[in-house]
C-alpha cells in the first residue's frame, strides 16, 4: 500500500483485561499482515487520561479513537432498538445469547447504529452474564431490594428494572460508580463477576448474588469514516482480525468468570445462588418489561432473536 494508515485502537480498562489484550490481538495481526503498511496505536484505558467510560463513544464518533469498545447499553438514548438487548433474563445461556448477537437480531442492531452514528459495527465482545453485588444484606428475592440504591448502565430499561425489582436505581458512569462504592454512598452495584474484581467492587461490598439478571454485549465500533477510506484489503482484514478476537475474547471471557468468583471468595464474601423458585420470583416481578417491549417493538425482535 502506498499510505501508512495509523489505527488506533481504545478501551476503559486495565491491559490485563480481556478486552484489552484482545485490542493487542487485533493490533499484533494488523502489524503481522500489513508491517509498516499500518501504524498501531493503544490507549487501554481512558480513564487514566482523566476520560469518563462513556466518553469513548465521542473519542470514536469524532475519529480521536479508531477502534473501541463499549457496552451496548451506553447507546440506547441514541438507538432505542439496541434497549432490547438490555431486557432482563432475554437468554438463558451465552450459546443462546452469543447466537442471537452474531445472527440476524445482531445485524438488525448494528444496521441501527450504523444509521444513526458514525461507526462501523465490527462485531460484539461479551461482557456476559451480570450479578448484583451490594454491601447491606443477602439478595435472595425482590423484597430485599428494598431500600437498596444500585448504580445501573445509562438504561432506561434497565433503570425499569431494577424499579420494578424494588431498588432505586441511580444511571452513573463507571467512574462515578467506583467513587461511589469506595465512599459507601451507592448500595449496590450490578457487573459480570469480572468487572467486580477488576473495579475492586468486592472489597466493599460483601454480599454477591448470582442472578444472571442481564447478559450485555459490547459493540466493537470502528469510526465510519476512516473505515470507508481503508482500502478493501484492509477492510476485510480488520474484520477477519475482529471476528478471531471476538471468538479469543469470549472464551477468556468464560475463564475470567470463574477466576474472579474465585477471587470474591477468597475475600470473605458470600455468594447467594437463587433456587429455582427464587428465580422465578426476580423473572416474575420484572414481566412488564417484556410486555412494553412487544408493545414498542413488536414481535419482530423476538423473531429475529431465534433466528440463528
């Protein structure tokens, strides 16, 4: 190729996260393939620059970051199609989670978001299975939510949720939420296991419920523009360099959650699972989400959701 094209690639994490070193698995393949043809760049983690989380979705947008990655949830204002994913107890599994992201319901979003903001849609990291964490008391059914603030993604359907569970819900930014478990002035928090370890949640909060209440994706997004004026060469191969990260980093994904409720363990913290019956109490209480969701979109989501 005749011009040297500088990607470069961003997160909100520490390089040890999955997310991170899957960011440096792209990078190395690009380099591999393309030698000095690409010029790789990594800023693992905004936040030590003094960005907010959120604040990757404009760094992309705006062309300042190449490649990122962000939970689903953050672009819901901007998307509303993309709140369906957010919807509680949707997938039961990540084999039936991850076949609906990377089928047809995953196209569907990404066409969504591609309509409305300037990115290229790469493909989806899994950030998987959520759980509550909170310093107060054991969570075992709805009722002991009460009184409870729990910081939850800029949602609104999961801000609905969590209401309908009997918590008050407060929408924060990940940085907001970190200083807020550190002063005690937030109950509760909800992340997939390894986010709680990796944000040093558990070692404030000492009670941790296993409720797999959200499985949340995160959107790979390329800046638009500078994806379009790659040439095709290099378009493919990014998408082929994504689509092996993704693949690496859902498997990392798996070991990751074990690893860290390991971790939560060996803090002295108690791990609540639900029974089936108390399970059933948490699906129960948060029904109406499911019903406004036909309502706003129809059957067509849950349609596409079971087309693999």
């Amino acid at each position: 190729m005749d011009t040297t094209y500088q990607i470069r690639l961003g997160g909100y994490g520490p390089p040890t996260t999955s997310f991170s070193r899957s960011l440096k698995r792209i990078g190395d393949r690009m380099e591999e393939q393309f030698g000095d043809d690409v010029d790789i760049k990594y800023i693992y983690n905004i936040m030590d620059l003094g960005y907010k989380g959120e604040d990757i979705l404009w760094l992309t947008e705006h062309g300042l970051l190449t490649i990122s990655y962000q939970s689903s949830s953050y672009l819901t204002d901007r998307v509303p199609e993309l709140g369906f994913v957010d919807l509680p107890f949707l997938f039961e599994n990540n084999e039936q989670a991850r076949a609906a992201i990377d089928g047809a319901l995953g196209q569907y979003l990404s066409q969504k978001t591609e309509e409305r903001i300037n990115y290229k849609i790469l493909g989806y990291f899994e950030n998987g299975f959520r759980q509550i964490s909170n310093k107060l008391r054991p969570v075992r059914r709805p009722a002991d939510f009460d009184g409870m603030s729990i910081r939850v993604l800029p949602s609104d359907v999961q801000a609905r949720t969590f209401e309908l569970l009997g918590a008050t819900p407060k929408r924060m930014d990940l940085t907001e939420a970190i200083e807020g478990i550190v002063d005690g002035s937030l109950d509760a928090q909800e992340n997939p296991f390894a986010n709680t370890v990796t944000y040093g949640a558990h070692k404030y909060h000492h009670y941790h419920t296993l409720s797999n209440h959200f499985y949340i994706s995160r959107s790979i997004m390329c800046h638009r523009a500078t994806y379009s004026s790659w040439p095709e060469e290099l378009q493919s191969a990014m998408q082929e360099a994504v689509r092996d990260a993704i693949v690496w980093q859902r498997g990392q994904a798996e070991q990751e959650a074990v690893d860290s409720r390991k971790a939560i363990e060996d803090a002295g913290c108690e791990i609540v699972e639900l029974t089936p019956e108390e399970h059933a109490e948490f699906v129960q209480a948060v029904k109406p989400q499911h019903d406004d969701a036909r309502e706003v979109f129809g059957d067509k989501m849950f349609e596409l959701m079971e087309q693999t």
